[in-house]
C-alpha cells in the first residue's frame, strides 16, 4: 500500500518530467544529427588519379599591379554661356532661332519693334538741322558785326554778344550731331544679332512679349568650351597638377572621352572637403551642357590575380575552374571573378592562389592512354534520409559538372583556397 501511495504521489510526477527530459534530449541528439555518419572536413579524395600528365593545355594565374582609379560624378558646364539680352524697351517682333539651333557670330535672332525708335531717330535729325541754322545765322550776324565796330558804329560788348551766340549755336550743333548719332545706335539695337559663334540653349521670350533692358531672351553657349565639373576629394585634388590628361566616362553615351585638367578652384568646401576641378572636354556634337559625367581620378596602386578567360566555366550563376595539381591530376574548383582587365583575362577575388595552373576549354585530339578516373563518392548510409538527400544533390551537380567538362582525374574540394584581392 505503501509503495502504490509512493507512485500516485508526488513521484509519480517526478519521473514522469524526468521520462519527458530524457526524451526531448534524445530528439535534440537526433535532430542535429548525432545518430548519423559524419563525413569529415576536408577534400574527398580520388579512388584512383592519373599518373601521366594531361594532354590539354593549360595557363597559369599570375599576379598584375594596375592602376585603380575613384569615379566622381560631375555636370558638364559652358566655360563660355552668355545670356543675351534686350537694350531698349521694344516689343519683340521677330524670333529667328530656335533652342538647339548653331549660330554663328553677327547672325540675326531677334527683330524688335523699330517705329519708336525710328521716330526717335527723325527727331534728332530735325533738331540737327535746326541746329545748323542757327550756327549759319550767327556766323552771318557776327560777320555783318565786326565791319561795324571798325567804323564805331556799334559798341564792343554788341560785338560780344554776337561771338556768344555763334559759339552757342556751335555748341548746340555738337549735340545736334551727337543726339542723332544716339538715336541712330538705339534703332540698331532693335536687331539682336549673336554676340559670338554658339548653340542655342533656350529661348526665354516669345514674339510680342515686350523686350526690357537686362531680361534675358535667349541663352547661348559655345560647345567648344564644354568643361567638366566635379568635386573632387582634397587628398586627390591636391595630385591632380594643371593639363594632366584624365577620363571621362558619360555613361548616357556609354562612352569615354579623353580630358585636361583646365582648372583647380583654391578654396575647399567645407562641408565636403573637397576642391572644384574643371576639366576641359574635347569638341562633340553628341555632348551637351547639363549632361552628367564620371571622372576617373587615379588613386593609387595595388596588386590583383589575372586569369585567363578560357579556362573559366559557368553553369547557372556557379563559376568554376580546373587546377592542375603537380602530381598530375584535376581539382574542380570554385571561384569568384570580378572586371574584366586587359583582352581575354579577367580579375579573381577568391578561390585560387598565384602560381597555380588552370586548363583551358580548348580541347585538343584525345591520345590512347588510362582513361579518366572519377572521384569516389563516400558512402551514404541506406537509414539515413537527410544525409541521403544531401549526398544525392551532391552527387547530382559533380554529374552536371562532369558532363560539361570531363577531366582526367575529379575531386572537389569543400572550402575554397585563399587569393589575393583583385582590382
């Protein structure tokens, strides 16, 4: 009676929570794989490897030093952009230009309203013409004059007064003269013509607004003088000397362009910390103002592995290659490119070493000989479902691979080797 109260008690819930531990440990073990045949780290090795060296050919990775340089965006910008502009209040009669049209120096853009003006001009003409007079009337008072002042007829200050009003009516001739002048530089002004060769970038005014002194109507900059602006860090700026010849990426064009440093503005900004270079852009038709450009700054130095193309192998987004060993035979292996450098090789960032031998895609006539030996696959154990559907895949892309490129002698390694960084 005794021990059945023991178990109906509180032992009873004792060895049922310690059931209920012992069971949730033995799942844990089980689900992180504890019952199951581990393969170990490292390289399935080859049941079998060729001892005779491979007929194909083959390259070898090699270090480069390259130049690496820093891409700063910049605008495009007339060194030479003049806004022209109306000098007298006029109605705008006629446009002659259209934005995006060349013109050349002395052409004709805008035809004002002339009758203002002309009639100014008529003005100052009729007044010269009276001042003409005048000084022709004086001259012949002061010439009557003077015989009389011999004689005494007439006294010496009559005599002054006449010499007075000749040399007023000289005077008022002068400005006759050069009041008819002005107005016949205002008339002029009611042709604009183009102040210098250029394109036209746009037109601010339409036919009939009214032309006002200092409002600009149109907007022309010269193409030859195309420059590149950008802000460039003060470390860089510094090295950048006047003239040196630097590239220009447009990336709209998908092109680059060939500059000279044309200017360094001396001031830094302080926000950024950089200076405002201005680099001059050859002539082109197919380059305009406001278009976004890169400039290529070098920046230093630094060391990369180069590989040679053909012996690159893609399947999917998976690239790999095939490294010789030295006792003959082929490691598959994974790698990682990035930019394509000079013609045919191409940047490695990780998976291979310097030095090492890789095979080429190119494939010659096969000689007689052992043929190929494939890599043995571990064993997968037959109660195991989750090694199993590994080992399947595994198994699955070294046939693909296969298949796409046979080798003499197989064996993928499980991590990939160490490289230098490429640039």
């Amino acid at each position: 009676m005794g021990k059945v109260k023991w178990l109906s008690g509180p032992g009873k819930t004792f060895i049922m929570l310690l059931v209920g531990l012992v069971v949730m440990v033995v799942v844990i073990a089980w689900l992180s794989g504890l019952f199951y045949r581990k393969i170990p780290p490292g390289e399935a090795v080859a049941a079998s490897a060729s001892s005779q060296p491979t007929n194909r050919p083959w390259d070898q990775v090699h270090k480069v030093r390259k130049v690496y340089y820093e891409e700063i965006v910049g605008t495009l910008k007339a060194a030479s952009r003049t806004e022209i502009a109306s000098r007298v209040l006029a109605p705008i009669e006629k446009i002659y230009v259209s934005a995006g049209q060349t013109v050349q120096e002395g052409q004709k853009l805008i035809e004002l309203d002339r009758r203002a003006l002309e009639t100014q001009l008529s003005q100052a003409q009729a007044r010269l013409v009276a001042a003409e007079a005048d000084l022709k009337n004086a001259e012949a008072d002061l010439r009557r004059l003077e015989p009389l002042v011999q004689k005494q007829a007439i006294s010496q200050q009559e005599l002054d007064k006449a010499r007075t009003r000749r040399e007023v009516a000289q005077a008022q001739l002068q400005h006759a003269q050069q009041a008819e002048v002005e107005a016949r530089v205002m008339l002029s002004y009611a042709t604009i013509t183009a102040p210098k060769a250029g394109m036209i970038v746009d037109t601010l005014a339409k036919e009939g607004d009214m032309a006002r002194p200092g409002v600009p109507l149109l907007v022309l900059y010269d193409p030859a003088s195309l420059r590149l602006e950008v802000p460039v860090p003060e470390h860089l700026a510094i090295q950048l000397p006047k003239g040196q010849k630097l590239t220009v990426r447009i990336d709209a064009l998908q092109k680059d362009v060939e500059s000279v440093v044309d200017e360094i503005v001396p001031q830094a900004e302080l926000a950024s910390r950089s200076f405002l270079v201005k680099v001059r852009l050859p002539r082109s038709e197919e380059l305009f103002e406001g278009m976004s450009g890169r400039l290529l700054v070098p920046a230093g130095q630094r060391d990369h592995l180069c590989l040679n193309m053909d012996a690159l192998h893609r399947i999917g987004q998976l690239e790999f290659v095939e490294v010789l060993r030295d006792d003959g035979t082929v490691e598959r292996r994974f790698v990682k490119t990035g930019r394509i450098g000079m013609p045919g090789r191409i940047e490695v960032l990780s998976g291979l070493r310097e030095g090492e031998k890789v095979l080429l895609k190119s494939h010659p006539e096969p000689s007689p000989g052992p043929s190929p030996t494939k890599a043995q696959e571990p064993p997968t154990p037959a109660n195991s479902q989750p090694l199993g559907n590994a080992a399947a895949k595994f198994r699955s892309l070294q046939n693909s691979l296969s298949e796409a490129a046979p080798t003499p002698s197989v064996s993928f390694s499980s991590t990939p080797s160490p490289s230098g960084r490429g640039g």
